[in-house]
C-alpha cells in the first residue's frame, strides 16, 4: 500500500479527534493525556519549524525527551517534516550518544525547552517540542516523503565495538501494521494499548505504530512501574489496556505477582504478548493459566532488520518440554521464512538450518554500511520478483511438522539480554581499551532458565603476586 506511516496517523486522527491518543499511567495532569487532535495540531506544528531548520526526506533528526506524550508529538512531528526520526535514551552515557549521533551525521534534535542536556545533544541545534500555543502553525504541511523514504534509524549494538543502525522506509513500517491489524484485530475491540519499552528500543516504534494506526489509546507506562508488578497490574487495570507486549524479564515478574496474589491477569486484556528473549514453555504454560476467558497470550519473535516482527505463536504446547523454548510460531501475514543449509537449499523439515525472512516487512539494510548490507541483506533466490531480497537472521531454527518454527540459537555471537540485542564483539572491544587489559572474552550465561547475564574473563597485561 503506497502509504507514509505519518498518512495513517494523520487520516486516523481526522476519523477520531477526541479520542485519546496517548497518556502517562498514573497521571490525571492535562498535559499528559492528549486526544488524536491535540497530538495531530503539535506535530504539525513541529514539522513546519523542522522543515524552516533544513529537515527533509532522507535527513535525520534526532528526539532527546524523556518518557512522555512529548515524545509521540515529537515523532510524528519529525515524520510529518518528511524526515526520519533517531530515537535517543535520555539515561545513555555520552559516549553512546556520540556514537549514534556522528553515525547518523545528525544536526537537530528535538528536545524540550529549557531542559538539560548532555554534551553530545547540546552542540546541535535544539528544536523545541512545543512552541508557544499563540505561535503555533497547526495546519498539515503537504506531504514531502514517499513510501521508499526512510522513516527511522534505530541503532542496535554492533559486533565491531560501534553500534550499527538499521534503516527503515515507511513502506516496511506500513507493511507490517496491516499485518498487526489483522493479527490482533486492531479494530475489532483492541483499543487501548500498554507501552513500556524504551524509546530506541523497536517494541516501543511498533507499540505507537499499532495504536495510532488504528486509532487507538497509547498508555505511557512510567520507568518506576514497569520495575513494580503490583504497581504495573494497577495501571492495566486502571486504563483498561487491551495489548501489552513485555519482555521476559518485566512480564516474569507480573506474572510472580498474580500468582502469589492468587488473581488472574486484569480482566481488559486481549492479548498479552511476549518477545525479544528466550522464553520457556513452562513459562508460557503458567502465562495461560492466569488468562481470563478471551485472553491471548502471544509468543512473537523478529528482527528489526524485518520491521520487528517476523512471527508469531498462538497455540498450546502440550506435546513439548517444560523446559524447552517456545517456539517462535507461524509468519504473519506478507511474511516468508525459509530454514537452508550453508548453500541456501532448504532443509528437511526438522533439520537445523539458517532461518531466512523475506517479506514486505524487509528494511533498506544498516545505515551508511553498503558492506554488512550486502552480507546481510542478499537477492531472494526463492522469489521471481526483480529486485526482491531476504535477511540472513544468523538465527538457527528448524520446521517442524506442525507447520511452527523452532528457535534453536545463533550461528554467531550475538546474544539477548533482557531484551536488548548484544554483540559480545561491542562489549569485549569497549573493555580492551582499558591499558591494564592485554586482552578479553565476554559470554553470556544463563545458570538459571530465564537469568541471563553476561560474564568478562580478563588476561591483565601484568601478573601481580
């Protein structure tokens, strides 16, 4: 569908006004509960004066906010300029942020006036969020991007001590919305949705693609909650939320909580999905004894490299280990998966192989590294369409009879740590530069099902008796 991410926005917001787009759990104050309207009109507003400061189709501006609506007006504000929105973790070390700035060549950030700001932000030009209401310009500025533009740069870690970032067009972004809609009925009775991911991180882009696409309610769930079972179950219950996704390690901990207060999950929920580290089929099993009639819980799996999501599991486990992983399920809709051997022939069902995805969901590569894309990103020997191409995931994975596919682990040293993709490559090259060090290995445990951690072992340069 030849469509912008920031056009579903805007024609969601013209059917629905009033309704609430996004909200502060916990938080009654005006300013943090913003309808479609309001949230369109300070966007808008936002991407006149980006487009006055140079911002266009293909440059990149950067977001430095902290967990707020502010945050939501000012991506939907950069993409309305025609831009590309970078993500930024108020809590990341300057160093990190240098890092992702010089990478992406950024010159302005949005950043909310008067507030402080850290060395690496400070010396660009700083664009606030809102300008005075009297000031404000609120009419749609005329669509300047196209659905092959790229619409975010988010920066995972990268094997060679720098973070790489991936490059995502609106059309991927598109893409995978309507495959969302038609998953979790987005518009069949999943209105409210929960969000409390960090902001660079993709389950939050996915989080606000799949509420706003659909006119729905995004529930800004605060820092000091997530960490809270008691306080979080509060906030579900409280702003009636029909879709969360969690990672393992905050979903173990609510699901702890209903178990020990003997209570089931609360009752608005729809789907209750969980991602982006190993989660196990005794965990899966538990999650469903505490869902209430018409309550889904979801085990998804993807890349950001495919536009987050590249399948899904949504049945029972009855014939599988306790102790096994769950498996990563079925493609949604527009997506192929293809498990091959070293010279891309598929495998036997049932036999290791490299997991392939090839699909409407397929980014434009990593950003600025014509090298790694073209190893990564390679012309789709299974479709006879010119120019198609599929992503090498490095994850190894099985078929198995009933149609689901298998998570069996890496080929290479990346691993998952609460959710956030690590290669122990970036971990070892920041620890090397240390002069007592002569040199370093890092890896991940796992001593407990569910407990990862990551482990340094040291040579020092000098052995002292």
């Amino acid at each position: 569908m030849s469509l912008c991410l920031h056009q579903l926005f805007a024609a969601q917001a013209a059917r629905t006004p009033e309704a609430l787009a996004v909200v502060l759990g916990g938080s009654r104050d005006p300013a943090h509960r913003l309808t479609y309207r309001q949230v369109d009109e300070r966007a808008n507003d936002l991407a006149h004066r980006l487009r006055a400061q140079g911002a266009g189709p293909e440059s990149v501006v950067a977001i430095y906010l902290d967990h707020s609506p502010e945050m939501i007006v000012a991506l939907w504000g950069v993409l309305k300029a025609g831009a590309a929105y970078l993500p930024l973790d108020e809590r990341a070390p300057d160093a990190r942020l240098t890092a992702v700035l010089d990478e992406a060549d950024v010159q302005l950030v949005v950043v909310r006036a008067g507030m402080g700001l850290p060395e690496p932000v400070g010396r660009r030009r700083s664009v606030p969020v809102y300008r005075t209401e009297g000031e404000a310009e609120p009419s749609e500025p005329a669509n300047l991007a196209q659905p092959h533009n790229r619409a975010m740069v988010l920066f995972t870690s990268g094997s060679t001590g720098r973070p790489k970032g991936i490059d995502l067009p609106h059309a991927s972004l598109v893409n995978e919305y309507f495959a969302w809609e038609a998953a979790y009925e987005l518009r069949a009775g999943v209105a409210n949705h929960c969000q409390i991911a960090s902001f660079p991180f993709g389950v939050f882009q996915a989080d606000v693609i799949r509420a706003h696409g659909s006119g729905g309610k995004l529930v800004l769930v605060p820092w000091e909650t997530v960490s809270t079972p008691r306080l979080l179950a509060g906030i579900l219950a409280a702003e009636e939320v029909h879709y969360a996704e969690f990672v393992p390690a905050v979903l173990r901990g609510l699901v702890q909580h209903c178990a020990e207060a003997r209570e089931p999950l609360p009752a608005a929920l729809r789907f209750i999905v969980v991602g982006s580290d190993r989660w196990y089929v005794r965990e899966h099993r538990e999650l469903q004894g505490l869902c209430r009639e018409g309550t889904r819980a979801i085990h998804s799996f993807g890349a950001t490299e495919t536009s987050f999501d590249t399948a899904w599991f949504n049945g029972t486990e009855e014939e599988l280990s306790p102790f096994k992983l769950t498996p990563l399920g079925r493609p949604f809709a527009g997506v192929r998966v293809h498990v091959v051997d070293p010279d891309l022939a598929p495998v036997a069902d049932g036999d290791t192989g490299e997991m392939l995805v090839a699909g409407g969901g397929i980014t434009r590569g990593y950003f600025r590294n014509p090298a790694l894309t073209a190893e990564k990103f390679i012309p789709d020997p299974f479709s006879p369409a010119p120019g198609a191409r599929l992503y090498r995931s490095g994850d190894l994975a099985c078929l198995l009879a009933d149609g689901n596919i298998e998570f069996l682990g890496r080929a290479d040293s990346q691993v998952k740590v609460r959710g956030f993709r690590i290669e122990l490559g970036e971990i070892e090259a920041a620890l090397e530069q240390h002069p007592a060090l002569r040199e370093c290995v890092v890896v991940a445990r796992e001593d407990a099902p569910g407990e990862t951690r990551l482990v340094a072992y040291i040579v020092p340069k000098e052995v002292t008796s």
